[in-house]
C-alpha cells in the first residue's frame, strides 16, 4: 500500500532492540519506499567492536553517520526508510546537515522492555551487555527537533499504524 505522498527521508531511531529494524522495515513497505538497516553500513570495525561489547566512541561514529547521511541525502526526493539510533542530538544534527528533509521517529520503551528484548534476541552482534550505554547516551527528541516521539511498547504493526497517521498528518514533523 503506497502512501500518496512521499514522506521524504524518514529515520526510526532509538536504542538497540528498540524495533527499529522491524517497525522501519513495515514503515517503508507501508509507505512504498526503500528501507536500510544503518547496522548494514557499520565499518567492519565498528561492529567488531560492538560484538567484543566495547560501546562506540564518537571518533567511531562520524564515518558511519556520514555513510547514513549519504543514504538519506540520495533519497531525498523520493522517500527513505531508515534504521539508525541516531541517539545524541549531535548525531542527528550531522544527518540533518547532509539530509535537511529528514525526520526522525524515536520508539520509545521501558528500560524492562528493551532489556527484555536485548536479552531474546538471537545472532545480533550488539550484546544486551550494551544496552545500559546506550540509555546513557540517549537524548531524546528535544523541541525544535523534526520528529515524533512513539510510544513502541506494542505490536510492530500497531506501531507502524502510529507512525504512517503522524507522518501524514503533520508532513513537517
């Protein structure tokens, strides 16, 4: 089902095991536009990293935002679904420079539901190990910030019903 209107490039941010993956992957079927997983263009060594449960610094960061503000920036006009945690405001400031269309969607959930979720996932390479870093990095969407704020702790496609009516209700969120 094709939306009537391309929502421009759209980022579903959040802390691992948030649903970014998932409620990304729906959103942009949802939609009628492409979806990338931000995990598929880590550097190798980014992921090494995070798979011997060492958290990434900023200076491991920049390459990687760049690459997913190349992503977002070559989709502007016809609409991107991408899966980023996106989780200081610096790091979405470095998307928006490369991408000003953007708008973000932060799924939002307990720290007993992610811990939850971390701890089931199978064959993902950020251990659950991580989590607590990631929630101390964290900064939510600050007003001013395009986006929206869903509430994730449901079903996938509950949440992606959320997020199409906010798109497409306020096109500039």
């Amino acid at each position: 089902m094709r939306a009537r209107r391309t929502p421009g490039p759209v980022v579903v941010m959040g802390v691992s095991a948030s649903g970014k993956s998932t409620v990304g992957a729906l959103l942009a079927e949802r939609l009628g536009v492409p979806f990338v997983d931000a995990d598929d263009v880590h550097p190798p060594a980014n992921v090494a990293k995070m798979r011997s449960g060492v958290p990434l610094d900023d200076a491991d960061r920049g390459p990687w935002l760049d690459q997913v503000g190349a992503v977002l920036a070559g989709a502007a006009d016809d609409g991107v679904v991408v899966a980023c945690s996106a989780l200081r405001r610096t790091y979405r400031e470095r998307l928006l420079a490369l991408a000003p269309a953007t708008r973000f969607v932060h799924l939002d959930l307990s720290e007993a539901e992610l811990a939850r979720r971390a701890g089931s996932r199978v064959g993902h390479f950020m251990p659950p190990s991580l989590l607590a870093s990631q929630l101390a990095t964290l900064e939510r969407l600050a007003p001013g910030e395009p986006g929206i704020v869903v509430d994730a702790d449901g079903r996938a496609d509950h949440v992606v019903d959320l997020v199409a009516a906010a798109l497409e209700a306020d096109p500039s969120s």
